[in-house]
C-alpha cells in the first residue's frame, strides 16, 4: 500500500479538528457551568465563617473526594475551617 493510498483512506484533519474543537468546547461549556452528566454541582458556604464546600471540590484534607454531594457528607462532618456542623451551611 502506498502513502498516497493510506492518506485517502483516513478522514479529512479539518474534519476530525471539527470534531475534537466541538468535543472540547462541550466540555468546557459543562465544566464551565458546573455540570457533570446531568448533575450539577453545587456550592455550600458556612454562615459561621464563610467557608465553601464546594461538591465539584469536596474537601480532600477530611478525606471527602471530589464529586461528593453536600447531602452525602457524613453526619458528623464539620467545617474545616470553624468546626460548625452541617446545619450551619447554606447553598449558595
């Protein structure tokens, strides 16, 4: 087979550029608003301190990962920065 040969049998570059620009711009966009498959992320701030626990974040240094929805964070999870519980939390 030749060069010439293999290069008419792959897909247009602007093409498949197109393709990947618009792949990437999505993800962007979505990112952009928070959004992960059909879930967004939501923000929580401490009216004790003003703290956010952002879901998209979590809180990595209470071993909460990221994605963790402020509804799932145990019952005992506390403020990193004050101590205040959940219920000090408001969505933001």
């Amino acid at each position: 087979m030749t060069l010439n040969a293999v290069t008419h049998s792959l897909p247009p570059i602007r093409s498949l550029l197109s393709d990947t620009a618009k792949t990437i711009a999505q993800t962007i966009c979505l990112h952009q608003i928070g959004k992960t498959g059909d879930t967004i992320m939501a923000k929580y701030e401490c009216m004790v301190c003003g703290w956010v626990y952002d879901e998209d974040v979590g809180d990595p240094d209470s071993g909460i990962a990221a994605g963790t929805k402020f509804a799932d964070l145990p019952d005992d999870w506390v403020c990193p920065m004050c101590g205040a519980s959940k219920e000090d939390f408001e969505e933001i």
